[in-house]
C-alpha cells in the first residue's frame, strides 16, 4: 500500500506538485492561461469598509480565507462574490432593501442609517419595556438568520448589539431581562458562529455574558462544544486547528446525550469541509473528523451500512472539488490519511461506504473508487476477496448501470470471486425490469429460488412491480400470496405494486384496505413492516381523488392523515408528496383549497424548506411574485440552516424569471436583476461538485444556466447583435456536456437550458439540439417530454427544409407518443414513464408539431393524442393546463375544417374560460388584489384574440356588447401580444358605440407607463447625446460632426451645435457628462450607461433609436388616434379635462406631451429603410430573417446603417470619449483656425487612448478564457 506522511507542509507541496504536473501537461495557450490562473490571486469576496460594502481591489493570499477573524480589518465571508458578476460594486442602498418580509427591519439595522441610531438607543435608553424586549428579541433574531447570507457585516451588527447591551448596568429597567431571554435564545446565534468559524469572537465576548446568566453546570451541548474546541483560524496556512485533547473528553461526555454530541461534531466539521479548497486542508479535516467520531462511536459506526448519521459529511469527503484527472491522487492522500487510524480490513470498508453514500449523487467517483481499490490491490499483491467485497461489486455494478448498462454485466464477469447474488442480484432484475425483458427477469427470479435466503422481499419487490406493470394481475396476487405463505416482510416496493393494480381498476376501498394491512404489519411486533414507510403508500390512496379533481376529499384526507400522525407518531405523509398537493392546487388554479392547504400545514406543524420552496414555486404559477418573494425570505430564515438550501433558491430564481418576463416597472426590474445576480454571485465560488451534493441542486445550477442564457439573449436583443457572448454562459454550458469531469451524475435537468438556447434567436442551431439528444441518449439519459419540446422543434425545422413530408419528426413524436403509452395497441414502452404526470408537457410538444406541420400531416396524429388523453383521464377533470392546451388543438383542427364548427366551439371555450376567471375572482382572497395565473391570462389571450378576429371578419367591426366584454377582461389582467392591443384599441376608439370610460382604464392601467417611460427616455437621451456631439465637435469642428452624425441629429432633434453651446451652464455634471458617482457615463434612470468611457461602437449601440423599453405602449397610429379622439371629444363638451386628468392622470399627461418622439422615430425607421434599399449589395438582408421579432430585426437594421455611416464614410472623424474626459464648453474658434500642431496633437492623444483601450480589452479577453471548477471565476456576465 502507498505510504504517504499527512504532515500538511509535505501534502500541500505534493498537492501544488500535482497542479503544476497537470498544467505542463496542456497546450502552450492554455498553460500560459492556466499559470495566470494558479499564480494570480483568487476572486474577492465582499469585506467591509468604515464606508460601505466594497468588492476588495486588493489581491489576495494565493488561497481562499476560511474563517474570518471578526475584527481584521481584511473581515471575509465563507461564500465568495465574484467581482465580475456586477456593472459595479453595489451600492449601500441596495443592500438597505436586498431582504424584504420579515427581515425588512434587520436588514436596514445592518446596512441602513438605522444601524448607528438603533446601537445608541441601545445602549443609552433609560429604560426596556415589555414591547421594547419583545422587538428587540424579534429584531435580534432576524438579524442573526439574515447573518447567514450577509455573514460579515451581519456578524458585526451581532457584535454591537451584543457589546451595547452586555455593557449595560444589570440595575437598568428591562437590561437584566432582556439579555436573559437573548441568552436563553442563543442556539441560533451559537450555529451562526459555527457556521462562520467566529471562535475567537465566541471565547472573548459571548462565552463570558453567557457564564453571568446560565451557571456552568447548565451549559447546553454547544456552550460546552464551543469551549472545548478552541479553534483558531490559521490564515497563512489556511487550516483550522481544533483542541484534540478537549474535543475527545467532550466527546466522551456521558452527560450529553449520543445524538447531541453527534450534531455538534457535524456543526464544527461540515462547514469546514465545505470551505477547504487546497486539497491539504481537505485531508487534514478528513482525519481529525475521523480521530473525533472513533472517539464518540463504537468500533463499527462506519462498518455498518445502515449508520448513516454522518452520511452528509462523507459525501463531502468523496466530492472532492478537483477534476477527474486530479481525483486518482486526491484518493492516495485520503488512503494514507485512513491507514494511519486503521488497519487493512477497516480501511477498506472505509471506501466501501464512501461508495455507498456516493453511489446515487456521483456514479461516476464511485466507478472511479472502484478502479482505485482494483490498482492498490494489484500494487499490494493481496487476493481479490481479501482488497475488496461483494458490497464494492454492488456499487460499482450499480454505478455504472446509470451511464453505461452494457458495461454492468461485463464488471460482474470479470470479478468472479466477488459474485454474492444477494447484494448483485436486485441489481440485474431491476436492469431487466427496465428493459421490459421479461423472460430474463422470470429466469433469474425462478433460478433464485431455494438458494439459502432468496429471494428476499427486495427481490420479490422488483419481480411482483413487473407484473404490475404486464397488468398481470393474477400472477401478482399468487406472488404476493407465496410471500405471504413464506411469513416474509412484505416492504412498500410490494405494496406499491398492488396498489397500483388497485389504482388501473379504481378500486378505492382496495387501495384503503392495503394502507391498512401494511400499518397493521408495521405494528406487529413478531414481524414489523417498517413503518418509516407508510408515507411512501399514503399518496396511492389519494390519486382516484386527485385525478376526478375533487378538492374537497383531497384536503379531507390530508387532514385526517395529519391528525393520525400526531396520535401515532408514525408519519403518514411526506413532505414531498405535501409538496405536490399543493402544486397542482396551484396548477389547477383551486385558489381556495390552496390557502386551506397552507394553514393546514401550520396549524399542524408540518412546514419544511421543501413545503416552501413549493409554495414559492406555486405562488409565481399563480401570478403572486411579490407574496412569493416574501415566503422566500421567510422559508430561507425557518431552514435549518439559513440561507444554504438550494431548493429554496431555485424556486426563488424561477420566480424572479417569470416576474421579469410580465415587464414590471423600471424600477422594480432593476432591482430583481439585482437580487438576481446577488444570488448568482454568493454561490459563484462553489464546486460543481457542492450542487451535486445538496438536495436541489441540480435544479439550482440549471436556473443559473437559464438566468445567464436569458440575459445574455436580453443583452444581445437590446443592441441588435447576432450571437450571445458571456464567459459564465459558456462555462455553465461545458459543465453541462462534461458533467463526469465535474463529478456530476448525468441529469436531464442540466441540459435543458442547452435545448433551450440552441433554439434561441441568436443561437439557432438545431443540428447541435440533435447532437445533445444523440449524447443523452449514448449517456443512458431519460429524455422527458419536457426535453423533446425542444429535440422535435429542432427537428421539425431541418424537416422544414429538406423532408417536406416530415417524416423524421412524425416518427419521433409517434415514438414518444408510444413511450407514454398514448396509443391503444400497446401499453408504455417505458416503464418509468408516466402519462398523469407528464400529459401537460406532452400536450405543449404535440400542439407545436401541430402548428409547425402542414394540417394534413399533423391533424391525424394530434387527434390521436386527443383520444389517447379522452381514455387515460377522466373527460371532465383534465388537469387545466392540459385543458387549455388540447382547446388550442381542437380550434386549430376546426379552423382548417369547419368555419362553422369552429365558430361555435370558439364560442363555448370564450364562456368557459370567462366563467372560470369569475371562479377565480370569487374565491381568491378579500384582502389582497387579484391576479389572474400568468399562464392562464396567456391561454384566455389567445381566445381573445381569435373572437375579435372572427367577429372582424364576419362584421367588420365589433359590437358594443363584445367591445365591453373583451375590456373588462383585459382590465381583469387578461393579456394580449402588443400589437393584438393597439388593434384593439384602435378599433374601439373610431367605434361608434366606444365606451370611451373602459378604453382609458386599460390605457392607464397597462399601457401609458411605457410611453411615458419612452418619452421621458428620449428627452434625457437628447441631452446626453448633445454632450457627444459638442465633444466630438471640439476636436473635428461643428459642421464635420453635423455632417457626419446627421441621421441621428434628425432623430435626436438637436440645434445647430452653436446654439446648443450657448444654451448649456458649464456645470460639473454636464462637464463630467453626467457621470454616476463611479465614474460611469450619462447616469440617467431610464437607461444608464454602464461603462466609464465610450466607443463609437458602444454609441451606436447606446444612442440607436430602435432600442425601444420594453413593454405594452401605444403604437404611433394608436396614440394618434387616441389624440383626436379625446381632442375631438373635449372640444365637443363630452369630456371634462378635470375629470380626465383626476381619473387617468398618466393618459392625461401622455395627451399633453408632444409626439416628436413617434415622429421621429416614424421618420428614422424611414429612412433606414430607404438605405437598405440604396444599399442593397452593402448590408446584410434582415428582411430575410426567420427567426426573431420584428423588434430585433429593427434594431439590426438599424444598427447594420449606422455603423455603415459612422464607421465607412469620413474615416478621419473618430467618435471615442475617454475616462477622464472633461466637456469644453467655451466658445470655439472654427474647426479651421485651429493650428496644424493643436490638430495634430488633439489626433495623437485620441489614437494613444483608443491604443490603450484596445490593449486593455485585448487583455480582458485573454484572462477571461482561464477556465476553473468554479464559476465565479470565468468572466463578467455583464459583458455578454
């Protein structure tokens, strides 16, 4: 065996050896990169400053601080912020209102003008009444949860209030109480210290205001904990140092309970193991958790497969934060590091059950420690049997089943001598079940038979699922009957199955009756089913219930379920399957239920960070993301560890996402994008490996995927550009595809967001979408209906262009149809494919091949899907989603056969969802506005949208009662596309019988915001864009520039830049162009620029007049009309101007204000139009374009003239302004009286700025192309 001395100076050289032998080993570009990213200092993480938060500037030590030392002025957090994430450092202000619900308060104690007040009352109030105590503990214990995510500053908060009161007189009305009940109260705090290593502070002011309050025979588990540890923080050496010899005699403490004793050691050992980032440090912590839990446990607390107390903490030892590539000698460091506390055989069941804990989260390392246990057996020369054990075959048999089937069987072969069909065999049978073999599966079940034990009941539990799934249901009940005969342990895999054969005959007493047999079996003390179980079985009781969509039964149920378990003790429903119901109370918009459910779960006790990540999660399906964005703070402080749980976070970022995309207020956007990017940047230091670990995850890593994606695509829309660039984009996307290089079991959920974006405007690549769907596949990934949304849009469009009979596309669909069981010849394919739960994806890929496809192609096969769904679920209690989907498809099958048929169906689907939007305005709660669910307002939408369309063709117009109808609804917050609304709203204001009342509601309430945003916009625009020109101008002379920058000037509407000379003060902001207090250019509300200098090609894309806000808003022919209308109406008496400008002041002042702008704009669109004609054979045809809207394409165009203009014509005159740029405003002498050498000189200073720029941006590129585990470290998504 290796023998390797774990001195760390001697691990952290062999560590640094192993970097650098893997960096020569690359090509010469990608050393030199690499060796920049070795030698250079680490990312910053925010520190605090006696001014404001601040991202350090100063270079760090060559590795990442672990714990902080509360009063060094370098003060670091244990999660990392990545300079790069923001335009800027964020302001105090942002900061002052980052937590909102409850922690509103804390948050503005600990950023906010109220710190310094609330610390000086604190310490010079005369007196603390009752309701003073009760705030200040209310506050105290917001401040310390809020700690979690603000760790440096949230601890120093903690230090002053703490300081202020425990230097108070006892003698103080209310002081000796108040710090009673803070001391009473401090596990809290107590965590947070152990979770930011803040020891020191612990020891020198906390321990001793603790010890005047609580005698030191009442200390609790943690007071003793965090005095016998005594840990220091080495910062040069980055280790934490623990007192072994206290910490072993606290661990024998037989006074404290076993189970307190455990959880302390996983408070001091897991946030250290998550921190250690040199690999020396990692190894040192492995052994000293290893010294202390041999010191706490009996001789086999690892030996035992069912001892899983310190599972959380091995999985962290096995997911090691290196590459594949480096893992083989981080393994050698950890065997050396376990030989030398124990012997040959406890060593290796040491690997054993770090295979056990990783088999699930990281196939790919368990496969590896297999291969490591085969090699040092081979160095070694010991026997198979002797290095390892049937357990390792198992897990690595099982490992490798979940990338590559093929190779299981091979592994089982070549390992002979450690075959053992009791630990291998559950192995196969599931493969077979898998793959539908039946024949093999019967063979290996009947060969079992009579061979000492077998089969067991996990046996019995795959074989007796098979049957279920054939619908065999006679040979199921003979089966379970001979378990029965043979007095075996039924367990829930058992039960599963005959309540699913209980479930396909509706048979609901059945499904009761089995619940209670097996609760009945888990109270017989001779043989005991384990009643851990039985939530597993609860949800089969309750799916005949939720599938008629009876409410009421469900919640009933629920109830009742909950009410057993206070009584029995045994948990009867999981959290998960809580979790569920309340979903699809949300997807069915059972607004009612939904509240119920919620108090329910209060009342009882029951919430838990996976019950409010779903009500996070159901509140933006709802439409509800300001009350969704509360729950988030809320759950993020009740988990068991504020601010760390991923699942939390991830329904968190769904929600900023889909709030964002219902264009709120300027404001509020950019504070969403804020807390967005806060969020993104806090985690942006962590391993890919760290996301594997924790429940959730996965899911969280992909909406940081979707986020960067989305706003690399906002970005590139925004200035007309083709392509999406963004290091972080593309780093996110490599883990993707490499996710065995990052130690990351294959997940569908990671290559969404790469379907999604090769499918975006700017990436349009479907033969790449094709190219990951073959890749899932050879990786044995179960591509969902979810996915092949994506894999058949891209497929259906290379149909589009070389196989006009699609022929390719049906066959995929058929396939997938088949899969899921869809057609009647033949039950699923896919045995872990469900219908119920994946109808609705379903329904969205076959309505966009239906609308994609020619309707003699796609007609047959959409009706079958209908069928197929008629006969799977009950006709009347389709899941709404699903009911709206399968409208669209019958209007569209209509549509193409019967005017007529379509008319009236058309029709009935228009009153069903008016009624059920009336449903949803009754019952939805008094006290706060309703919102209708996004996805359902869509949905109505369209059907709006094809009723105003019918009647127009039908009519001509639309007749009063519609027009009334059709306005209330949109004032309901039914929504249409833009320009559905301007046709609209134009129709009805030259309508006759308008009701006028109703026309301005819906103007005020969702359209005036944006024009007036526009106009505002273009009016500060305008100024900015006369300092560029009188810029430009002191260098090139007015009448070059005029000349030059002409297209613009006509739009922008600017004087002869004499006149505007003399109009303009010489004050500071217009001499420094408006900059921010960080020096940025042209700080506006509207539409800030976020750089410090500009280049001509950042003008271009800053002052383009297609740049429009996003945002419902009138068009040009619909303001105009609105205009005459209400001029018309106000001249002739109908309308009083007071009335108007009372009840729709926005409309009112969007009346008033001029419509240059509209004119302007209507005139540069114009013109650019007529360039692309002139210019035809110069500029790239955009009126070709397939894919994207008409917006982007403008912008494009606009985009590709100007540069042609700006760019190709009168190449002497440079747009560029510099950082420290200053505004001349006095009066100039003509271009041409400027001297030759004052020319000249001007010239040479502009050509060694744009030098200098060029070599900066040059080198940006090149350190942004170092590639790192972490993501933090790969580039400014800002710069996409």
């Amino acid at each position: 065996m290796i023998r390797l001395r774990c001195h760390s100076v001697f691990t952290r050289e062999l560590s640094r050896r192993r970097e650098i032998a893997l960096l020569l080993q690359r090509p010469s570009h990608i050393r030199r990169a690499l060796s920049m990213g070795l030698l250079r200092s680490r990312p910053q993480p925010f520190y605090e400053t006696s001014e404001n938060f601040l991202l350090n500037p100063s270079s760090m030590s060559k590795s990442n601080c672990y714990y902080p030392t509360l009063f060094n002025k370098n003060h670091t957090q244990l999660r990392f912020v990545s300079k790069y994430l923001y335009p800027s450092p964020p302001r105090q202000a942002f900061f002052e209102s980052f937590l909102s619900g409850g922690f509103a308060k804390a948050n503005k104690i600990i950023f906010g003008e109220d710190h310094d007040r609330y610390i000086q009352w604190l310490k010079t109030a005369s007196l603390f009444s009752d309701k003073d105590i009760a705030m200040i503990l209310d506050d105290f214990d917001h401040i310390v949860k809020a700690s979690y995510e603000f760790r440096a500053s949230g601890v120093k908060t903690i230090a002053s209030i703490w300081q202020a009161l425990s230097s108070r007189s006892r003698n103080t009305l209310g002081v000796q109480r108040l710090m009673e009940e803070i001391v009473n109260r401090r596990d809290l705090l107590l965590r947070l210290l152990l979770a930011t290593g803040e020891y020191e502070f612990f020891q020198t002011k906390i321990m001793p205001v603790i010890l005047q309050y609580v005698p030191s025979e009442s200390l609790n588990y943690l007071d003793r904990g965090l005095q016998a540890a005594r840990a220091t923080w080495n910062s040069s050496e980055s280790e934490i140092d623990f007192d072994q010899e206290e910490m072993e005699k606290y661990l024998s403490c037989e006074d404290i309970p076993l189970e307190q004793r455990r959880e302390f050691l996983k408070l001091l050992i897991t946030p250290a193991m998550r921190a250690a980032k040199p690999m020396y440090v990692k190894i040192k912590l492995v052994g000293q958790f290893l010294d202390f839990a041999n010191k706490l446990e009996s001789e086999e607390w690892f030996k035992d497969p069912k001892h899983t107390e310190y599972d959380d903490i091995f999985v962290l030892i096995g997911l090691a934060p290196v590459d594949i590539s480096r893992l083989h000698g981080y393994l050698h460091d950890l065997l050396a590091i376990v030989e030398l506390r124990f012997d040959k055989e406890d060593t290796r069941l040491f690997f054993t059950h770090l295979m056990r804990v990783l088999v699930d989260k990281a196939p790919s390392i368990t496969n590896i420690i297999f291969k490591f246990k085969l090699s040092e057996k081979k160095k070694a020369e010991d026997k198979t049997e002797d290095a390892l054990s049937p357990l390792d075959l198992a897990y690595a048999m099982k490992a490798r089943a979940k990338f590559n089937e093929d190779a299981v069987f091979d592994l089982f072969l070549e390992q002979s001598v450690l075959q053992d069909a009791r630990v291998q065999e559950e192995i196969f049978l599931s493969l077979c079940a898998e793959n539908k073999d039946w024949k093999s599966l019967q063979k290996r079940f009947e060969m079992m038979a009579g061979k000492e034990d077998l089969p067991s009941t996990i046996h019995y539990g795959i074989a007796i699922q098979a049957l279920e799934y054939l619908k065999a249901d006679v040979q199921l009940e003979k089966l379970y009957r001979h378990i029965k005969a043979r007095k075996m342990n039924a367990n829930a895999a058992v039960f599963t199955a005959l309540m699913k054969m209980k479930l396909r005959h509706e048979d609901q007493s059945g499904l009761d009756n089995l619940l209670q047999e097996y609760i009945s079996l888990s109270q017989d003390k001779s043989a005991p089913a384990p009643n851990k179980d039985v939530h597993v079985l609860v949800p089969f009781t309750m799916r005949l219930f939720m599938e008629k969509q009876d409410y009421t039964e469900v919640l009933q149920r629920l109830h009742s379920y909950l009410e057993n378990e206070v009584k029995t003790g045994v948990k009867f429903v999981s959290d998960s399957f809580l979790s569920e119901v309340l979903i699809y109370f949300a997807d069915n918009c059972a607004l009612r239920e939904f509240q119920r459910l919620r108090n329910l779960v209060s009342r009882c006790n029951r919430e838990s960070s996976e019950f409010h990540s779903a009500i996070v999660h159901a509140l933006s399906t709802l439409g509800r993301f300001a009350e969704a964005e509360e729950v988030a703070f809320e759950a993020h402080g009740n988990s068991a560890i504020p601010f760390f749980d991923f699942r939390i976070y991830s329904s968190q970022l769904r929600n900023y996402t889909m709030w964002l995309q219902l264009n709120p207020p300027l404001n509020l956007k950019r504070s969403i994008e804020r807390r967005i990017f806060f969020i993104l940047a806090s985690w942006s230091n962590e391993h890919y490996s760290m996301f594997q670990a924790q429940v959730g995850g996965v899911e969280f890593l992909a909406g940081i995927m979707d986020l960067l994606n989305n706003q690399a695509k906002q970005f590139s829309r925004e200035r007309g550009i083709r392509k999406l660039r963004g290091h972080l984009r593309r780093a996110a996307a490599t883990a993707a595809l490499i996710q065995d290089q990052r130690h990351m079991k294959y997940d569908i959920a990671l290559f969404l967001p790469l379907l999604r974006l090769y499918l975006s405007f700017e990436k349009f690549n479907p033969p790449e979408v094709m190219r990951i769907h073959k890749l899932m596949k050879e990786r044995n990934i179960r591509v969902t209906a979810e996915a092949y949304y994506y894999v058949l849009g891209a497929l259906t469009y290379m149909d589009s262009k070389k196989e006009p009979t699609f022929r390719r596309s049906k066959r995929m669909l058929e396939q997938l149809l088949r899969n899921y069981g869809v057609f009647d010849e033949n039950p699923a394919t896919d045995v872990k494919l469900d219908f119920q739960q994946n109808c609705v994806s379903l329904s969205k890929v076959v309505l966009q091949f239906q609308k994609n496809v020619p309707a003699e192609i796609a007609d047959e096969i959409v009706e079958q899907f209908l069928a197929g769904c008629q006969k799977k679920l009950k006709k009347d209690a389709f899941p709404l989603k699903l009911k709206l989907r399968t409208n669209s498809m019958q209007r569209l099958i209509l549509k193409r056969k019967s005017t007529q048929e379509y008319a009236q169906f058309l029709t009935e689907t228009y009153n069903q969802y008016s009624e059920m939007l009336n449903y949803m305005q009754n019952v939805s709660p008094e006290n706060e506005p309703f919102v209708i669910p996004p996805f359902f307002s869509r949905e109505f939408g369209e059907v709006l949208v094809e009723m105003i369309q019918m009647h127009m063709n039908l009519n001509g117009t639309l007749d009063e009662k519609l027009q009334n109808e059709v306005l209330d609804l949109l004032l309901k917050g039914v929504t249409m596309p833009n320009s559905d609304y301007n046709k609209l709203l134009d129709t009805c204001l030259k309508s006759p019988n308008r009701d006028l009342d109703r026309i301005l509601k819906v103007i005020e309430k969702y359209l005036a915001d944006t024009n007036l945003s526009e106009l505002t916009r273009y009016q500060k625009k305008r100024f900015c864009y006369k300092l560029c020109m009188l810029h430009m101008a002191l260098k090139y002379g007015d009448e070059a520039v005029e000349k030059k920058f002409s297209i613009l000037s006509k739009f922008y509407n600017i004087e002869p830049l004499n006149q505007t000379r003399e109009q303009l003060e010489p004050k500071d902001y217009i001499i420094n162009f408006l900059r921010s207090s960080r020096g940025y250019l042209f700080n506006i509300g509207e539409d800030p620029f976020l750089g410090s200098s500009m280049t001509i090609f950042e003008f271009i894309d800053y002052f383009n007049p297609s740049r429009r806000i996003k945002g419902l808003n009138l068009v040009a022919n619909t303001f105009r009309t609105m205009k005459i209308t209400l001029q018309k109406e106000i001249m002739e008496g109908n309308l009083d101007v007071r009335y108007l400008e009372l009840n729709f002041p926005k409309t009112m002042k969007l009346y008033s204000s001029k419509s240059e702008f509209y004119v302007m704009l209507s005139r540069f669109n114009s013109e650019i139009d007529r360039y692309y004609r002139t210019l035809e054979t110069k500029l790239p045809d955009r009126n070709k374009l397939r894919f994207g809207d008409q917006k982007t394409i403008r912008i494009e165009k606009s985009k590709d003239v100007l540069k042609y203009l700006l760019l190709k014509t009168d190449k002497n005159i440079d747009f560029y302004i510099s950082k420290d740029a200053k505004l001349d405003l006095t009066p100039m002498l003509h271009f041409s009286q400027l001297s030759q050498k004052s020319q000249k000189s001007q010239s040479l200073h502009q050509s060694n700025e744009l030098r200098h720029l060029r070599q900066m941006q040059l080198q940006n590129r090149v350190e942004k192309r170092v590639k790192s585990d972490s993501i933090g470290e790969l580039g400014n998504t800002f710069n996409m």
